[in-house]
C-alpha cells in the first residue's frame, strides 16, 4: 500500500514495522517491533520545524523523519543492516520501502504546507 486519501484529505504512508497517517493537522506516527506493543507518537504539524525525506533504494530502506523545536534529527545508523537510517526507537521517524517514495514525498509536501 503506498497512499490512500481518506474524507477530510487524510494521508496514509505504510512503512517498515509502522506507518504515518497526517490528517492536514496533526501527524500520527505508529510503530510496532517485534515483541512488543504498538506505539503511537502524535506530532502537530505546525510544531515541526524541518522534515527530511531519504527516498529507498531498490536494496535499502529510506525513511522520513519530522524535527521537533529543542530537538536535533536523530543520527543515521551506520551499517550493512541500518542502511543510514536513524535508529527505529527514533519516535519521529519511520524507514520506508522503495515502493512508497513517492507516498512519502506527498506527505512530506502536505506536512510543510500545513507548517505554513
């Protein structure tokens, strides 16, 4: 699944172990790794200062990422297995498949418009 547009303009970007859903205010971001609970982080999106989009590749996983005031981006990962990808206990970024760039860059637009 990439994206799907619900009533009132919702956004939906499946990505790995979670998803982002962006309802034109706020930003739901829902993780679940193995053996644990689903965790949910919901973000306002005019709090975000800065976004950044690291489209997949056919072999690594990409990711999106939202910046919080008072916060720096979380590092990227280094390694075969990591891919550059922040760590998936960052709360305010999800890693993505090759098969939802371009889901992930319409949110990422819908996110920065909503900032003003």
């Amino acid at each position: 699944m990439t994206t799907s547009t619900h009533t009132g303009g919702g956004m939906d970007v499946k990505g790995v172990m979670g998803s982002i859903t962006f309802d034109g205010e706020w930003i739901t971001i829902t993780k679940k790794e193995v053996g644990q609970q689903q965790r949910q982080f919901r973000i306002r999106a005019a709090d975000v200062t800065g976004t950044r989009l690291k489209p997949a590749t056919r072999l690594f996983h990409g990711y999106l990422q939202f910046v919080l005031p008072g916060s720096a981006p979380a590092t990227e990962e280094k390694g075969l297995m990591a891919g550059g990808r922040p760590p998936h206990s960052d709360p305010h970024s999800l890693s993505i498949r090759h098969s939802t760039n371009d889901a992930a860059a319409k949110l990422v637009a819908a996110v920065e418009q909503a900032r003003g």
